[in-house]
C-alpha cells in the first residue's frame, strides 16, 4: 500500500497576481499621502516667515540711523531735541519726507515706499503719568499693525532748554517701520 499524500488546493505564490483594484487603492493612498504632506509642511514654516523682505529691513535700518545721525547734534549720544525731530520729519509732507530720508518717488512726487518714524516709551506699563504723545512725536504713514520691516534705536528726547521730555526718562525707542 502507498501513502496517501494529502492533496492541497491554492496557488503558488508566482501564480497570485496583483489585481488593478489593489493597485488602485495603493496609489491612491500613497498620491493622498503625498498630498497631504505637501499642503501641511508651508503652515510649519510660516510662522518662521517674514512678510517683509531683506530691502525692506535694511531700508528700515538706513533711514533709523539717519534719522539719529541727523538729530543727534549735543555732546550726548543719541539725544534728540523734540523741536528739531517736529520741524525736520513731523511737519514735512510726504513728497517732502520722501525726500528728506531717500525714499523713491517718481517724477510727479508719488512716493512707492510707506514709512512711519515715531518716538515711543520703552516701558509704557511703568511710565504711569509720565505718557509721550507718540501721534505727536510720529512722521510719516499711519502704522496701523500692518505687515512692516521695522528698526529701532534707544534715544534721549529733549526740549529745547535740555530738559527731558516726561515719559522719556531715561530714555525712548525710535522705530523706524517701512512696507
């Protein structure tokens, strides 16, 4: 008598093929994977994203430190005298600011660059009663929390007589904004 050998019904793994639905279903889930990593990884970056570019800044950069270089006259380092501040940059209008601080401007005085210079109070949690006016100590655009290249330098703002303006004791931020 012979053994019997157990007779086994399947196929051979070379013999089981791949169908066009599983191939469907995986490329469609790799194509949606990809996807969505593409559409994910901008929003990791963005809060790392400046809005203002490398012109803009070093604009900002420039015109802060004209800006102290062309007030500064006394022996003091950085000090400001508020009238000269009033009558060189915040009395000036826009053709004449643009000018003033190099700005480009066409031929008919329309200035393509916004910019904004304004004296505020370093701490203003601790100035208390001693508040600067900043709309009056302000040049140029209205800054309204928009999108802007900015520079800043730490001044002494000073009336006429030499006396500290209140709510600069010790000392101011100049902050130059360009967009």
């Amino acid at each position: 008598m012979r053994d019997e050998r157990t007779i086994s019904v399947g196929t051979l793994d070379w013999e089981r093929g791949q169908t066009t639905q599983d191939f469907v279903v995986g490329i469609g889930i790799f194509i949606l994977a990809i996807a969505f990593v593409f559409s994910f990884l901008p929003s990791l970056i963005t809060p790392f994203d400046s809005p203002a570019g490398g012109a803009e800044t070093a604009q900002a950069d420039r015109i802060a430190d004209q800006v102290v270089a062309n007030l500064s006259e006394s022996q003091q380092a950085n000090e400001i005298e508020r009238t000269a501040f009033d009558s060189r940059y915040a009395s000036a209008d826009d053709s004449t600011l643009a000018e003033r601080i190099g700005l480009r401007a066409n031929a008919d005085g329309h200035v393509y660059d916004n910019v904004n210079i304004s004296i505020e109070v370093l701490n203003p949690q601790d100035a208390g009663s001693r508040y600067v006016d900043t709309d009056e100590l302000a040049a140029g655009d209205t800054y309204d929390n928009q999108s802007a290249a900015s520079a800043s330098r730490i001044v002494t703002v000073v009336e006429e007589d030499g006396t500290d303006v209140s709510g600069c004791d010790p000392a101011c931020r100049l902050v130059v904004r360009t967009w």
